[in-house]
C-alpha cells in the first residue's frame, strides 16, 4: 500500500487549490492509495517571523513532516503574479536543506484564471525540485480558467482535461510505487 500526500499551495481562505487537493484526493483514494491534504493555510507563519532559518521551530517541523510523510507528493499550485505563492517559497525555504525532497517523488497540478492554467509557476516549482534532486513525474496537469473549468464536486469539465488527471494519477501511482521498491533494494 503506497501513501501519497497533497499540499495545497497556498493560504488563501476557500482557495481554490484547496478545492482541486480535496478533490484529486478522491481519486488517489479510489485507487486504494493512502491520501492526506495539506493546506498551507496551517503552516504555523507567525513562527518563522524575524527570519527564523535553520532553527529548530516545533511547529514547522511537525507541519514539514505531516506533507513529507508520504512516499510521493503532489503539490497544487495556483498562479500569482506570474509565479508561485510566497508561502509555497517560504515552506521550501524552512524544509531541512539539503535532505528534504532528495530522491523524493513530486507531482505537480496549476490551477489560474488564467489561459495557461499556471503553467509558469509549475515549471518555477519544477526548477527548484531539480535542484533539490527530486524525482519530478513528468506528467504536469493545467487547470486554465479554473472557476470555469473546475467543479468541487464534479471535477474536470473538458473530457480530455479530466482523462489528463486520471492518467496522471494513475502514473503517479506507479512512479511512485516503483521508486518506493527501487530504494527498498538499494538500501
Ligand atoms: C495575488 C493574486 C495574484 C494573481 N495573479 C494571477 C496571475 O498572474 N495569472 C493568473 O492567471 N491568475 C492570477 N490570479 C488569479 C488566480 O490564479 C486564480 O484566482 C486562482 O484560482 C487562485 O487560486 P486560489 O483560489 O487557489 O488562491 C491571481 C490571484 C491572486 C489572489
């Protein structure tokens, strides 16, 4: 039984992100996969004001590993600014460096208004987890004008947009899976 997680990707109240998370849980979940969503709407901010890098701060330690506890992770992102939230930069920022992401499978959905449903801020991620050697599954989903495109309870309404999510989930599934054996023999 393999355990993927989900991290929302921001902390803004009824974000959107937090809606697509909850739903792609689902869908982890029909597959038999273990399944948490995280929001970053609970990581503890006030406790790393003043720059509190490389501290031992409880709280954020116990919020890092409530997301890593997993054997893959998919991080949702929406699109601000052309970029990623601050506060999706400032929970890598406080994961322990350089251990935290190292041969660790990632995933990753965008969801904006925008047309190119966070297409950028996806590759931005993706950048930062080669650089902290992440396996990277290469199959991104785009969610454009996702007010529009997505419902809560419906999911997906383009067809083909809706059978991108279910093939990216059940390849992460298997990515994930045989990552998790690959380490098993290696180690
Ligand atoms: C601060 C901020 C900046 C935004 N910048 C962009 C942008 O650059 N491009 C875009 O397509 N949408 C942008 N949007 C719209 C969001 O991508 C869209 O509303 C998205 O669903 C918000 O995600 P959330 O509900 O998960 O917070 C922005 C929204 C916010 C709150």
């Amino acid at each position: 039984m393999i355990n993927i997680n989900i991290l929302s990707g921001t902390d803004r109240p009824n974000s959107n992100a937090l809606k697509v998370s909850t739903y792609v849980a689902e869908l982890f979940r029909e597959k038999d996969v273990i399944t948490e969503v995280h929001s970053l709407e609970d990581f503890p901010l006030k406790d790393v004001a003043g720059g509190r890098y490389g501290d031992d701060i409880p709280s954020v330690k116990k919020f890092n590993e409530g997301v890593l506890s997993g054997d893959g992770l998919v991080i949702v992102t929406p699109e601000y600014n052309g970029g990623f939230p601050g506060i999706l930069k400032m929970f890598i920022d406080y994961l322990p460096f350089p251990k935290a992401f190292e041969k660790y499978p990632l995933c990753f959905i965008g969801e904006a208004d925008g047309y190119f449903g966070a297409l950028r801020p996806v590759e931005q991620l993706q950048a930062i987890a080669t650089y902290r050697k992440a396996h990277i599954y290469p199959e991104r989903l785009f969610i454009p004008r996702v007010n529009k495109e997505f419902d809560q309870e419906e999911g997906l309404r383009d067809d083909f947009k809706s059978e991108l999510l279910q093939s990216q989930v059940e390849g992460f599934i298997r990515f994930t899976d045989q990552i998790k054996e690959m380490e098993l023999i290696n180690n």
